[in-house]
C-alpha cells in the first residue's frame, strides 16, 4: 500500500520559504521514498518481512528541516549515497542504532546522534522508536563556521557521533530542537517571525559548533586573532563585490585606499595569503557552487568563463585538486 501523505498547511496560506508535510503508512517501499531525495536514495526494509508503521512529520525552512518521526516494528534503512546534511537525531522513545562506518551508534532516549554529511549510513529502527530529527545543510554550517574563523572553510564538520542529552549543551539542544518544531508545526508563532526563527537556528548551529567535539574544536578554543585591519576588509569586500569582473591587484588596492605593497602586507600577515589568491580561492568557491546548484542546466566551460578561468583545462585540474573531482562530476551530482 502507498504511504499516505498530506499537506499540512491550507495552499493559499503556505509560505515559499515553509513547507509542511506528513506521511503515514505500512510500505517498506514508500518509506524508502519518503525517505529518498534524488540524489542520495534509501532503501527501507521491515525485518523478516515482519509488519511496520510508520508517521513521520517533517517541517522544512531556508535554514534547515525538523522531523517528528514514530516507527513501530523493526526497520532498516540504508542510505545509499551522502546527502550534504548533518543529521542529529534526538530520541524520546525507542532504541536505533547507526553504521557511521568505524563504529556502530547507539541512539536511546538520552543519548543523541550525529551523522556527518559526507559518508553512507545504514541504520536499524527498533519501534516503538520516535525521534526528532535536525536536517542542516553542511554549507549552513561551514558558513556559521567562516564567519566565526573569518577564513573560508569547506568539507565535513567531523562531528564526533553522541551527545549526552540529559544534561548540559545537549539537553538544551533538544529543548531548542522541541521548541522550533511546536513553534514551526500548524500554525505556531514561528511562521509570523522570520527574524525569531533565523536567531533560533543561528542558536542551535552554534550550540553545536562551539560545545560538540568536531575537527575545529581546538581551533575555536584557541584566543581570537587580531582583527583584520580596515584595508585588508575593504579589499575583501571589493573582491566579493566585483569577483566576476577582470579586477587587477591596483583596483584592489585602490578599493582599499592604500598602495599595493600595503595591500599584500595587510594580507600575509592577516590571511596568511596574497590578494590575488585570495581572489582566486573566492572564485574557485564561486564555481564550485554554481557546479553544485546548475544540475546540468549550463555546461562546466560557461561557468569557468563566468568566474574568470578562460583555461578550461587548467581549471579542471586546479578543481580537482581543491575538491577532490572534476567539475563534469559535481555538475552530474
């Protein structure tokens, strides 16, 4: 039998950047594409072919997706390919446990998990199992991260796979996590407030960030650097302003009103790095986004264009290097 489905919110009072759905049913089938996004599948399977239930509730913003899932009988899901989410499920009712790979995560009412973007996982449900589930984007979150390091950073967080949800941080972060799906789900107070619900997210993401272990604790605990001066941030913004366009190192400086050995200085000392491969590095992200977000609606050689790599070659290989493929992979993504 297909898994049931229904809108949540009346159409015409849907907002574009609020969607609300529910889903209930029996099928392994329909739970795996409900579970699915076109490009990273899960497949679904009742153990023993014994019988399943399922309702899942799922509330998604620009900021992230929020899920109330409830599970009965025993059920196992596998992703098949990574999704570039980092998934923290928090538990009220029921035992799961996760293949993070090295490891096996056991996930109960109390003790919380968290999934890395960048790798498969298989999981079993062990119903009666309900959970929340946080859906936030690993771009979302490497944002938060560059603006807190005031350098560009990409890749997975490394989130280590537990949290302690009864005391401390974790426990404030189900409380948070609560609140915004009561605040999100029917017509909660949260839908009027787009400036309460960035702040709750903003909350949330770095909640995570500064008390979950992950690759750039150390970093972050380290004393703040000095602030960059007034020229190197002018230089900056010019950059992000104008990278599309053929700028030289004088516009730069000129933008930043200082000379062009100030300018460099400003940037080995502050940037560890030049201007121009600064701008580079800006551009490269550029690309690497567009790749990301073009499907296949523009071809690899329009986008180097657009950001200034007039050697589609050289730029195949620069591309690679930075992102570990070649930019015809990441476009058929």
């Amino acid at each position: 039998m297909p898994a049931h489905r229904s809108s949540l919110h009346d159409p015409a009072r849907q907002s574009p950047s609020l969607w609300e759905t529910a889903f209930s049913g029996t099928d392994p089938d329909a739970l795996s594409e409900i579970l699915s996004t076109p490009n990273s599948p899960i497949k679904a399977a009742a153990q023993a072919g014994a019988p399943i239930a399922y309702r899942c509730n799922f509330v998604s913003t620009e900021e992230l997706t929020i899920a109330d899932c409830a599970y009965e009988g025993t059920i196992s899901v596998r992703r098949e390919a990574p999704n570039g989410k980092v998934i923290i499920f928090l538990p009220m009712e029921g035992n799961a446990v996760f293949d993070a790979g090295k490891e096996q995560i056991h996930s109960i009412p109390g003790r919380g998990a968290i999934l890395g973007a960048g790798r498969a996982s298989g999981s079993c449900l062990v119903g009666p199992r309900r959970h929340l589930g946080l859906f936030v984007d690993q771009a979302r979150i490497n944002r938060q991260l560059t603006h807190m390091f005031e350098r560009t950073i990409i890749g997975d967080t490394d989130f280590h796979p537990t949290i302690d949800l009864t005391t401390g941080s974790g426990l404030v972060l189900q409380q948070l996590a609560v609140n915004l799906y009561r605040g999100l789900s029917g017509d909660g107070p949260l839908q009027q407030s787009p400036l309460a619900l960035s702040a709750l997210c903003d909350a949330m993401i770095y909640l995570l960030l500064e008390t979950c272990p992950h690759r750039y604790s150390e970093a972050l605990a380290l004393p703040a650097p000095a602030p960059a001066p007034r020229h190197v941030k002018w230089a900056i913004d010019f950059m992000r302003e104008h990278m599309a366009e053929p700028i030289s190192l004088s516009d730069i400086a000129t933008a930043a009103k200082v000379s062009v050995r100030t300018l460099q200085q400003g940037f080995r000392q502050f940037r560890n790095t030049t201007p121009m491969a600064y701008l580079h590095e800006l551009r490269m992200l550029a690309a690497h986004r567009d790749l990301l977000e073009s499907g296949t609606r523009q071809a690899v050689a329009d986008i180097a264009l657009k950001w200034g790599f007039t050697h589609l070659g050289r730029f195949s290989a620069e591309y690679r290097k930075r992102f570990g493929q070649l930019p015809s992979q990441t476009l058929k993504a």
